[in-house]
C-alpha cells in the first residue's frame, strides 16, 4: 500500500472523508405520499414485466392458435401477481390518505389515482384475442391515465 495513502489512513482522514461523502449522499427522509408512489410504481412494474414474460411465452407458442389452458395459465400467473400488488399496497395506500387528509381535493386525487392504478393493474392479465401489440397499447394507454392523475395529486397536494 503506497505511504501516503497508508498515512491518510491512519490519520483517520479516510475515515472523515467517508463520513463526509455518506452524509452529503444521504437522501432526506421520504413523506407517506413519495413511499406510496414509489411502492406503486414497483409494483405496478413487477406485475407488468411478469406479464410481458407471460405475453412472450403465448407468442412463443403462436399466440393466437394458443390452447385456452395456455392463455389461462398466462392469466393465472399475472393475477396472482396483481393479487399480491394490490395486498401489498394498501398500507402504504393509508399513509399517503393520512398525510393529505387536511387537505380533501389532494385526498380525493389520490383515491382517484388508487381507483385508475387498481383498473390498470387489473387489465395486465392478456386477453385470448390480443395481439402482441395490441396488448401493450391496451396496458399503456391504462398506465399513461395512471400517471396523468398524479400529477393531479401533486398539483392539489402543493396547493
């Protein structure tokens, strides 16, 4: 190990440098409401890549000429994922209602951002009849309303 850097460290400027670095990098604490958006984005995500998956291996097999115990399975697989998103979200759902609960128009955004993110969730499962892309302009066109309304409840929670 070079001397100077031998000597550095036993000086403990080493040390005071990492200290330093870990707490300028240290993000501040996050509200209920960042939790919340950042919970359902992830799991909103993780379902929609599960049913991409789902939607590849249906294409795989020629997914229109598919058999019904296939698209069944696909739709098995993505409802169980939506069914665990949904569980998981509801906490953190109450935290974010509980920190806009003074203010009625940012709450009552927020609901409706809870109604379009669960009918988004909802529509991953594929269809028998959809197309590869038909299928991701139906499951984007349900994420972009998602994302539309919160920049409502953003808007109304500043206010």
């Amino acid at each position: 190990m070079n001397r100077s850097i031998r000597a550095l460290l036993a000086g403990g400027a080493f040390s005071a440098l990492l200290l330093v670095n870990t707490q300028a990098s240290a993000a501040p604490p996050q509200s209920a409401l960042d939790v919340f958006k950042t919970e359902a984005f992830g799991q909103f995500t993780l379902c929609r890549l599960a049913a991409m998956v789902e939607v590849q291996k249906l294409l795989a097999s020629d997914f229109k000429d598919s058999e019904p115990t296939s698209i069944g399975q696909a739709q098995t697989t993505v409802s169980a994922c939506t069914k665990t998103a949904k569980k998981t979200i509801h906490p953190y759902f109450a935290g974010a209602l509980k920190q806009l609960n003074k203010k009625k128009p940012a709450a009552d955004a927020l609901k409706d951002y809870f109604v379009a993110w669960t009918v988004a969730l909802n529509n991953l499962p594929p269809l028998h009849n959809d197309t590869e892309g038909g299928y991701y302009k139906r499951t984007g066109e349900e994420k972009r309303k998602f994302d539309d309304l919160w920049e409502r409840v953003i808007l109304e929670a500043s206010l």
